[in-house]
C-alpha cells in the first residue's frame, strides 16, 4: 500500500465511529474523486480548525463572538436549556420545538473519567444566571449515571436562584412496545405523565 494512502487510513481509523474498513474505503472513495475534491475536502477541515470557535454566552459553535441562536432576537432569552454537549443542542434543535437559549456544560460529572465540577461549565452557567433575566432552567442532560449525577448537581447548586428548575421528560419512544421497554424507561414515562384533554 503506498504510504500517502496508508497515511489517511491511519489518520481516519482515529475518527469517532470509523473503523478500518470504513477507514479503507473512505480513503479509496477520495483516491477516486478529482483533486479539487480532495483539496476541498481538506480546506474545509482547515477552514473548521482555523475559523471555528465556542460561543463566549453558551459555548456553541460558531465564527464569532455570539452563536446566531445568541443573536437570534426572536429567541426567549427567559428560558435556558442546559445540555452536556453541542450535539445535544443541535439535537433539540432539530425539533423546532424549542425556542429559548442553551448553555452547553462540555460534559457531564463523571468522578471515574476525573471530570468533577471544575471541569464542566457550572461557574459560567451560575454567572449567567447572576446576570440575566432566566425564568427557567431546563436540564436536558442525558439519561445515563453521568447524565442523571449532572442534573443533580445543578438541582443543588441552582437552587438558591429565584428561577424555575425542570427536568426533560424521559420515556417510552413513537413506535415503541410497553412490552419491550425496560422497567426504568416506564418508570420514567409514568412519573413524567401529563393530563390530557
């Protein structure tokens, strides 16, 4: 195998999800296409390094001080969406249900990783709380050991703010079969029930 090929498996095997074979065939798949795609390929993946950065309110993405969704006026700036990560935002984006502003921890407490506290976002969340006008804050963290350990904490440390603390409901999944769902899942969807009609 030539080394320049051997070279971009290698450094594509160390992407999240790829493995050798899709590392493979990827790197064939770019051997084949025209060299402008190549080049573009990779000034995208320099442009990504050199222009991308974190939101100076919420930690998101962007190329500027302020993510759009920080500058989006139409936004309700009263209500606040915490999430572990960038992926969990743009996944509740997705929904177009939502309509407030994120903050976005970078991860969630997990003492076995060595991420405590000071290694999420909570300071930079408990100072925009300090200085907005936050009504809500809702913890959308994820529904595993970490997740749950997460929203806890932040229970605990955001209590003594004059907002209203809520949980994302968790539960059964469009499609699903009662009969199917862990004993967890539906005693989540029963405690998180609402009235209807």
């Amino acid at each position: 195998m030539p080394a320049a090929l051997a070279a971009l498996i290698e450094q594509l095997v160390r992407l999240p999800g790829i493995g050798p074979k899709t590392a493979q065939r990827l790197a064939f798949h770019v051997l084949k296409e025209p060299r402008d795609a190549a080049a573009a390929l990779a000034d995208a993946l320099i442009a990504l390094k050199d222009r991308t950065r974190l939101c100076q309110r919420c930690f998101n993405l962007c190329e500027s001080e302020l993510c759009g969704i920080c500058l989006d006026g139409r936004r309700d700036g009263s209500v606040l969406c915490v999430v572990e990560e960038i992926n969990d935002l743009l996944a509740i984006e997705k929904t177009r249900e939502f309509r407030g502003l994120y903050h976005v921890l970078g991860g969630s407490l997990s003492p076995l990783d060595g991420r405590g506290p000071e290694q999420i976002r909570v300071k930079e969340l408990q100072a925009r709380l300090e200085a907005s006008s936050v009504h809500e804050v809702i913890l959308a963290t994820n529904p595993n050991v970490e997740g749950e350990a997460t929203a806890l904490y932040l229970l605990r440390v955001l209590k003594p703010f004059p907002v209203r603390l809520t949980r994302i409901a968790r539960g059964l999944p469009m499609g699903g079969d009662l009969e199917y769902a862990d004993e967890a899942t539906l005693a989540r969807a029963l405690e998180g029930r609402r009235e209807i009609g």
